[in-house]
C-alpha cells in the first residue's frame, strides 16, 4: 500500500480541522434527515390520540399486549427490510412461516425432540431464504417473480405434509415461546427486541449492512466497485428466510399447532410495515428502526380500532386509506 | 442541384457556454452532404436545432429559399425535414406497419384500424428505398440495418425531403451499411437531400458529395468530396492544436515491468482478438470513437462482462476474473464512464462512496470502525483536493469534477495498483479536469499504472505514454511517445484500412 507524500502536511489545513470538526454536527440534523422522522410523528400522533380515545390505552398490560400481537409481524418484516432495502421483494413469508411451523409441529408430536424440531423449523426458513436468493441473484429471475412461486410451492408443501389439518399435542413448554413471560414481559417480545437489536447492528455497523444499503442505492455501482453483489443478495433473501422461521417459532408457540392455512397475507402486513416506516420501495434508504415503528403503528391501530369497537371490515378499510396518506406524505421527500 | 436547404450563421449557447457559433450548411436536393467534426465539436447540438428539439439564438434556415422557424419537431417535420437518431425511436414489439403509422394510425368511422390500407401506404414506401421487409412480424426479430430502413421509411412517409442520418452505420456490419448506401443512392436519385454524420471517413469518400467540418462548435469550411483527402480532412477536424494544462509527461522507461499482461481478449465470437500490455508507472491510452470497444474490452478484463476469451497476467500470473470483486482481489479497479449511473451510489455520502469496496480496512472482527473510516475519508478527500462539506456531504449535491473525484478517492484508498479510467474527465469544468490530469500523474508516480479510455484527443495526446487506438473493435495501432498526435490517432481511428493500404 502506498501511502501519500501530501498527507501529513494536508491534514493540517484548515479545510481539514473543519471537516473533522463538522463529523459530529448535531443530533437535530441527524433527526431532520433521517428516513424515521415521519414515521416517529406518525406514530406519536396515533399514540395521543389512542390515549384521548381509549381509557387504559397506556396500561402496562396493554401496551405489551399491543406489542406481543405485533411481534410476529414486525419480526417477518425484519428480513423484508433488508429485501426492500436493495429493491427486493420477499412475497413467500407467509408460507414459509405456515410450513416451517407445520413440519415442527409435526416433528415433535412424531417424538422429535422439540430443540431438533426448532432448529429444523429455522432451517427450513433458512433454506427457502437461501433458494429464492439464488435465484434472484444468479439465474437473474425477479424477485416478485422467485418469490411468488416459492410462496405457492411452501404452500402446498405445508398443506401436502399436513394433509390440511392443524397438527398439535406437542410438548407443553414449547407454548414458552408465544406465551411465557420474562419479568411480565412477553418473550415474543423480547425475542422481537433481541432481534431489532441484532438487524440494527448489523446494518449500521458491519460492511455487510453497508453493502445492503449501495446495493439499493446503485447496484451497478456496488458491483462495478467490487462488491460480491450476488453473495449480498443470497444472504439478505437468506435473512428474510430465517427472520419468518424465528417468527414461526413464536407462532408454533403461541397456538401450540403448526397451522398450514397460517400466514395468509402476512407478506402483506410486513411490506405495510416497511413501507409505513419510511423505507423506500425503491431500495437505498429506510432502516429497520422505522420498520419497528411501522409494525407497531399498525399494531395500535388494530388495538384501538378494536377498544373503540369498530366494525373489524371498517377496520381493514381505514387502515388502507391510513397506509395511502403515510406513503403519500412520506413519498420521495429530499 | 438546387439549393434545397440553407443553413446560415447559427449561434447557440447554453448557459452561457457557446457551443455553436456561425456555422453554415447547404444541402442541395439529390445531395449527399457529410457533417464532420470530433465528439463534441458540435453535430449533434447543430442537428437538434434542424428539427425543432433546441433554437437557436441567431441564424436563419431557409428551405427552398424560405426561411422557417420551428418551434418544436413537429414544425420541422412539417417543413420536410426527417431525422433518424442513433438510438432508434421503433417499439420493438411492434411490426413494421406499425411503428411507421404510430401516433397517427389511419381508422374508419368506427374507430377501427385500417390494416389493409396502412400495409398499402407502409410498402409503398419500402418499394420507394428498393428494399423488402417482412411486415408481418414485431421488428425486434429484423436487422439492425432493416430497423434503420423503417425508421427512413417513417421519415419518408411524412414526406420528409431532407433526411438526417445520425452515425448510421455505428451499429451495422459492412455488409448492411452497403444495404444501407444503396438506399441512400436511390433517395439521392430522387432528390432527397441527406445530411450524413459519421466517424468514418472512408465511407464518406465512398458515398457522400461535399463535407462540412465542424470543429468546438465553429464552422472551419466546406469542401467537395473530390477536391480532399483524408490528411487534409484531419487537419480541418483537429486543427493545430496544442495540449495545454497537462502535467509534463516523465521520460519513458521501457525497463519498467509489465504489470498487466492482456495477452488476448476477444469480446465476441468471431469478434475481433485483441492484446496489449500495462507498464508499472505508464498511462496507457484507449482512443477512438465512440463504440470503437474500448470500454466493452476494459469491462471484459475485469471480469464485468464475460469475455468469449480472455487470457490475461498480473504480475506474471496467468489470472481468471468472473467478476470486478476477483479483479479488484488482484489489485485492478475500474472508474466507469457514467459517474452518475455506474461510479456513484447517489443516495450515499462522500464517506459511505469511497470506503464502499475497501470496508474491510476499517473492520475489527466484525464491526465496522467508523471513526478510522472517518479519518482516512478526510485524508483522501485532502489527496484529491474535494471540495464538499465534508465526508458526511451526499455526494448528489456536488458538482461533478467533485463527484468524479470522489470515485477516484474510492480507488486511492485501496490497495489497487492499476485502474481503468473511463472518460475521467467528461462534463466536468476545464479547472478539475488539469486537477484529474495532475492526480492521474501523481499516482503514476506513486507506482499505479493506469489505462485512460478518452473520446477527448487533447486528451489522449496531452496525458498518455502510450496509445492503443481502437477501431471497430479492433486495436489498430499502438503509438508511442512522439508518435502521439491528433492526426495520427484520428487517422487510425477513422481510417485503419485505407491507411494501412497506403
């Protein structure tokens, strides 16, 4: 490596101090420009006016309630951050969540000890993760595409082994999973933070997570500059593949069966969040901060809509027109 | 020959900046009229005003002896003017019929098409350029040539009388640009006047009348086709001269090792094969025109593209690259000639641009070290003298000698040792190219080697060691040292075989 005769004298010029001086520049600029301000005020605002509509909407019981109903939502949507984020699509997540939790319902009521049966239920979703990946990235086919098919194929995977009957009479404590509590807070919960922490962490601060942003941004660029784009790609569908089986976990959990008609539409509620938290369809921008912040806008809204009593089909359309008016004030603002 | 179009002292600027001044064409009816000039002396600007797209801020155009104004394409359509662009306006998906009548489809009462009577007028037409195209089938399945011989026919079919033929033949084989000098033959016979824009002098002296010489957007003379030669059609194109702001160029060492060995490369089957060799410390050039397969031959070599061939050493070993990461591994990197499209992730700041391809720098264990990354962006920002904000700056709001100069720094803070340089200085300001030029330099110095692909022949001949000359996708010369001159390389870029003949 060749270092450069200039550079010690250059890094005393003024030009210098200033740029290194203006690194830090304040937490006010990073809020203004970040892709979550809409989001954060969107969900403030539904927030206050949940408090003014409902009477125990900031009960400490109802609001791990809200957020034990949204975790598997916002866990699925986790890996479809990282799909969108490059200008991907992830459509299979329903299904796969459906078979994965199917096979491992299955596998333990067969005698499978219930660690194994998880584990596998994660590789299934690991699997199908990987296989869209490969797809997309190298025989070159759509991901709207891979992914529609693959969500038809573990479909029917899910229903073939299950014969189409729920599968359950496994064993008790795997119901900890969806039901059991840490210090009163729900472990779907829990699980849901542990793995924001995780996909935050790995996008902010690891080459990878950088990778995923320049792939949005400009995949040509990314590849041109000597990035192993298809490798990234293979790994973010991969992500998207396990964060649906760490949710089916969850699911497995909580309905103690392995339900091959679950997940119907969840694609959907996921994209919603994404979407809802200011990432770009488009790929290159957003974080999955603001997916968080997504799930659990729409969480409250289901909540509140329900404490005030609405109609559930009024319900399915106010949120439409909610999803429309925050992805045409959020749209391509600079 | 009547005098069919007049073209008299037109002046155009763009903010500011004067691209056209005093330029004169005339074009007689049953004339073939070349148009001639290097990238940018001002063809294209000129052949936008013709039809409508830009105006002009003085001059006039008289056709017949009237003068027009044309206000928008249309106008000049009305006025019988036709233009075929290189990039072809056809939907692929369409046939023949089809593309010639769109947007102004001939229906009955009922709104329905009339196929059979727009088939009718289509052959008509196609019978006029004594050519036979299957109708029936979307044009995606036909020839280049014959999806240019459509695109003649749409112009004709609006009665256009003066037809302009933007580089025709960049994209035909020998064979079809004979096909396509038939029928230019056959419109010259009926009195269509044809302005005629290509690189390629030899077929200029094949088919055209007289030729009018642009040169940096001013009108240097008109001459008969029998009356000239290629010297001094040169001359007129590239005038005397000399390369200023270039850093001064080291004394040649012929000892210095080869760095990287493109022993063959061939694009294509049956494609032409190319070699040539990188010197530690050189800058090699890629001129020629536009299409002539310099960047497509770069793209190959590091693996972007996948080459029918390609055997190649680095450092003396024999090297396989799928993929620009396998180049980059053996210390090759490429700035792409589209900065926006291809060099920069827009939505990125200067920092997250140039540390992209080598986070690893900067990675303890896993995690990336932000205030390191911080630091060696600022000193290479310093190395290439950028002027932004600072690294936090997104990159789309620099100007664009500062944007090119962030896909450079991207390079220098690798540990590459040869780059590519594609077009490393187009639409940039005069002040950061002589800053591109003296940092290309320095790093020679500093022990990189460096190909430059340039369009630009100040260029070429003010920064390179050494020149491969590109024509139709073959390397036609290599020129050394004071070899290196305008003349010389146009001539091998325009004009390969006629010169190695003489």
């Amino acid at each position: 490596m060749q270092q450069p005769e200039g550079a010690a004298s250059a890094a005393t010029s003024p030009t210098m101090q200033s740029w290194s001086a203006r690194s830090n520049a304040g937490i006010v600029h990073m809020v203004r420009h970040s892709v979550i301000l809409f989001p954060l005020i969107g969900l403030i605002a539904v927030s206050l006016l949940m408090v003014f509509a409902t009477d125990n909407f900031l009960s400490f019981t109802n609001i791990m309630n809200v957020l034990r109903q949204v975790s598997i939502n916002a866990i699925i949507a986790i890996g479809m951050t990282f799909v969108i984020l490059t200008g991907g699509i992830d459509l299979s997540v329903g299904s796969v969540l459906a078979l994965a939790s199917t096979v491992a319902a299955g596998l333990m009521v067969g005698g499978m000890p219930p660690a194994f049966a998880l584990l596998l239920c994660l590789a299934i979703g690991l699997g199908f993760g990987v296989g869209n990946g490969m797809l997309v990235a190298y025989a070159r086919m759509p991901a709207i595409i891979v992914t529609l098919a693959t969500m038809g194929i573990a479909r029917g995977l899910g229903l073939i082994y299950s014969g189409g009957y729920p599968i359950s009479g496994m064993p008790f404590w795997v119901s900890w999973f969806g039901n059991g509590r840490i210090f009163d807070v729900p472990v779907p919960v829990i699980i849901m933070v542990v793995a924001y922490l995780v996909a935050w962490v790995v996008l902010e601060r690891t080459p990878f997570g950088r990778y995923v942003y320049a792939l949005g941004g400009n995949e040509h660029a990314t590849r041109l500059s000597g990035v192993r784009v298809n490798r990234a790609k293979v790994i973010i569908f991969a992500i998207s593949g396990l964060t649906t089986a760490v949710a089916a976990v969850v699911l497995t959990g909580r309905l103690m069966s392995g339900q091959p008609n679950a997940g119907v539409g969840f694609e959907l509620d996921a994209i919603a969040a994404v979407v809802l938290g200011g990432t770009s369809i488009a790929g290159g921008r957003g974080s999955v901060v603001g997916t968080l912040i997504g799930a659990v806008l729409l969480g409250i809204l289901n909540n509140g809509l329900n404490l005030m009593g609405i109609d559930p089909y009024v319900q399915t359309v106010i949120k439409g027109f909610i999803i429309l008016l925050a992805i045409y004030i959020g749209r391509e603002r600079r | 020959m009547s005098q069919l179009l007049s073209v008299k002292g037109v002046e155009k600027a763009f903010v500011g900046v004067k691209v056209l001044s005093g330029v004169d064409l005339e074009v007689g009816a049953g004339e073939i009229h070349a148009l001639l000039g290097e990238n940018g002396a001002g063809k294209s600007t000129l052949m936008k005003i013709l039809c409508g797209v830009y105006s002009m801020d003085a001059g006039t155009i008289r056709i017949d002896g009237e003068e027009k104004h044309f206000s928008d394409y249309e106008a000049a359509v009305e006025a019988g003017i036709g233009i075929v662009f290189q990039e072809f306006s056809l939907i692929p998906h369409l046939t023949a019929v089809e593309n010639i009548f769109l947007g102004r489809e001939i229906y009955n009462g009922l709104g329905l098409l009339k196929r059979a009577e727009m088939r009718r007028h289509a052959m008509a037409t196609l019978d006029r350029l004594k050519i036979d195209i299957n109708l029936d089938v979307p044009i995606r399945h036909l020839s280049v040539a014959q999806q240019q011989f459509i695109e003649i026919a749409k112009a004709l079919s609006l009665n256009a009388r003066i037809l302009i033929l933007d580089e025709p033949t960049a994209t035909l084989t020998p064979t079809e640009a004979e096909q396509l000098f038939a029928v230019m033959r056959e419109l010259k016979r009926q009195g269509v006047g044809i302005i005629f824009i290509s690189h390629h002098l030899d077929e200029i002296f094949e088919i055209c009348d007289r030729i009018t010489v642009l040169r940096d957007g001013n009108y240097v003379g008109t001459v008969d086709v029998a009356a000239t030669d290629i010297d001094s059609l040169v001359e007129m194109m590239v005038g005397r001269r000399i390369a200023a702001n270039f850093p001064p160029k080291p004394a040649i060492n012929a000892a210095r090792p080869v760095v990287l060995d493109v022993e063959e490369i061939q694009l294509e089957r049956g494609g032409p094969v190319n070699a040539f060799s990188l010197r530690e410390g050189e800058i090699l050039g890629f001129a020629g025109l536009v299409g002539s397969g310099r960047t497509e031959t770069a793209l190959g070599v590091i693996g972007a593209t996948r080459p029918h061939r390609c055997r190649l050493k680095v450092d003396g070993v024999a090297r396989n690259f799928t993929n620009p990461a396998d180049a980059l591994e053996c210390g090759i990197g490429l700035l792409p000639e589209s900065r926006k499209e291809e060099g920069l992730i827009t939505s990125f700041s200067v920092r997250d641009n140039v540390s992209i391809n080598n986070l690893w720098k900067y990675t303890s264990h896993i995690f990336i070290d932000r205030a390191e990354e911080q630091r060696a962006t600022i000193d290479v920002m310093g190395r290439v003298r950028m002027k932004a904000q600072g690294p936090q700056t997104q990159v789309a709001t620099l100007s664009g000698g500062n944007q090119q100069k962030v896909v450079v720094a991207r390079w220098l803070n690798h540990s590459v040792k040869i780059l590519f340089f594609d077009e490393p200085t187009r639409g940039i300001d005069v002040g950061a190219k002589a800053e591109i030029y003296q940092i290309m330099r320095d790093m020679t110095k500093r022990g990189y080697s460096i190909v430059m692909i340039s369009s630009e022949l100040p260029e070429i001949v003010g920064m390179c060691d050494r020149v491969c000359v590109f024509r139709e996708g073959k390397i036609t010369q290599t020129l050394v040292g004071e070899a290196i001159t305008p003349a010389e390389v146009m001539r091998y870029a325009t004009a390969g075989e006629i010169n190695a003949a003489a």
